[in-house]
C-alpha cells in the first residue's frame, strides 16, 4: 500500500496526513477550499519543524515528507488511485454518510474506506457503500503526530482480512492499534465523555471551581490534563455531539448531556479554536486563564 487519500484537511486530517507522508506514504489531501488545504500544509510544516528540534526527524526527512503530501479540491482526481481513504470530516452522521457514498463511487473496488470518527456507526457508515466489507474505523487521537493510540472499529461487516490489514498498517505508522467492536463512543469516548460531563455537571452544581476540578483530577487521579482543560481541547461542540451519539445509541440518562455544556456551545464558546471555553486563550500561545465568567458568583 503506497497511495492514502485523506478526506478533511481540518486538525484531524492534517494530523493524519502528516503521520502517513512521514512514515514514506503518498497522500492526497482533499478539502473544499483551496485556503483551507494551505492553512493545513502550514500546519503540517510547523509540526514537522517542532520534530526536528526534538531530534524525531532531521530537515531533509521534513522536506520529502512535504513533498509526499498532494492537495485537491476535487475527490474525483484525488480518489482515482487510492489504496486507502481515510474520511476525517466534521462529526455530523449525514455529511459522513454522503462522504462515503461519494468515496464509494470514485475510489477503486479494491480500496479500503475508514473513518475517524469518534463515535459515529461504523456500521450505519458501511450500510450506505456497496462494500461494507471493506470498511472500518481508523479513531486516531488528537494531536495524531504525537500520539500513539489508533482505535480500530470493526463494521458488522468488515472482513477479517480488512481489519489485519489496517492494524498491520498502523503499527507501520509507530501507532498502537487497540481493536473494538461497533457500539457508540466505542471505548475511548464512551468512558471519557460521562467523565468530562460529570466535571462540568460539578462546575455547574458549585462543588468546586474550574481550576480545582482539573488539579484535583491530575494531581489526584495522575491525568495529564484535567477533563475541563481537555474538553476545550477537544471542542465542546464535539463533545456535546459525541455525548448526544452515546444518549441516542445506548438509551440511558447518564450520557445526557450537562445543561451547562449545551448552553456554552449556543453562545459560541467551543474551547481552544473559539479562543473561550472553561478556559480562555490568547492567539499563538500555549497560555490560558480561567474564562472571567467562572470567576463571578453566577450560578449556571
């Protein structure tokens, strides 16, 4: 396997892009905007530079993995010699649907289609394509450079074969491969999400501040991010959908999701790409302070 086509040049995709044009893999990145895909080579560009100071890469090594990563607007072109497509489109189930209805048409029959989603049905994914057998999960963790986990989904009807391949493949890319079944939130995300919604209903009940639910959690329970600081991470918008995933699929109230957190997502603050969350950021700095609102007696 040579050729990867990555669909979504967002932080997930260009993360996933990265990894495979590091590890000698030719990868067409495709997003609908051409600015978008330039905001993503830059990116890239600046990861690889930061693994050059960590002595990971030397500066030549950067320069071929650039080299490997080929941009495209149109799927057509981009998807014409794909061995593997990895869909990393925003986590909305009908846009990934139609994705893989599109991947399905335009990649070869022999291709193997994956996605990266974090919670949505690998299953309900395949159903839509005319070779469920040859679709799978690929969840790789944010930021991909770094780290080490691929959570591999088996469809209901992804083929054995299918599945060795891809866990093959993600130790290639220096990656740990854990292999789940198809159930929401899969394992990462069905224990993570009840943890990070249990710290905001804390927040909201007043039982501690901001600051202190996040220390208490890695000084206390050794994590090396506390859940509020990692929700803004993630994007509370994702956390908010993936928690809705987990409340529809499996039916039980402790996955719905905390008042508190549906509210911040209305008014806008998604965490670190809205610059506000729990925490506020300034621009281009890995600096924060607790967002102002949580420091006034409001009750939420």
């Amino acid at each position: 396997m040579k050729h990867i086509t990555v669909i979504g040049a967002g932080t997930m995709g260009n993360g996933i892009a990265h990894v495979f044009a590091q590890y000698g893999f030719e990868v067409n990145l495709v997003d609908i905007r051409e600015d978008i895909l330039q905001k993503a080579l830059q990116t890239i560009r600046q990861n690889a530079d930061r693994q050059v100071k960590k002595q990971i890469l030397t500066a030549q090594q950067v320069e071929e993995l650039m080299r490997r990563i080929h941009l495209f607007t149109r799927m057509p072109e981009a998807l014409q010699h794909a061995e593997l497509v990895v869909e990393a489109a925003t986590e909305k189930q009908e846009l990934k649907e139609e994705l893989f209805r599109q991947m399905d048409q335009l990649a070869p029959e022999s291709a193997i289609l994956a996605s990266n989603t974090s919670s949505i049905s690998i299953t309900r994914l395949a159903a839509v394509t005319r070779r469920p057998q040859r679709v799978i999960g690929m969840h790789f963790m944010n930021p991909v450079p770094v780290m080490p986990l691929v959570e591999i989904i088996n469809g209901f009807h992804t083929d054995s074969a299918v599945t060795t391949t891809i866990v093959e493949l993600s130790r290639q890319l220096g990656k740990t491969p854990c292999l789940v079944n198809d159930y929401p939130g899969f394992i990462s995300n069905r224990i993570l999400m009840p943890m990070i919604n249990e710290a905001i209903y804390t927040l909201q009940q007043g039982v501690a501040g901001v600051e202190a639910i996040d220390t208490i959690m890695k000084l206390g329970m050794g994590h090396p991010m506390g859940p509020l600081q990692l929700a803004d991470f993630i994007g509370l918008d994702v956390c908010l959908s993936i928690l809705q995933v987990l409340h529809e699929g499996l039916g039980e109230p402790k996955y719905a999701p905390c008042p508190l957190l549906v509210k911040m997502v209305q008014a806008g603050c998604l965490g670190v790409k809205s610059g506000a969350g729990f925490y506020r950021y300034k621009a281009g700095s890995k600096e924060k302070e607790v967002n102002p609102i949580f420091l006034t007696d409001r009750t939420f």
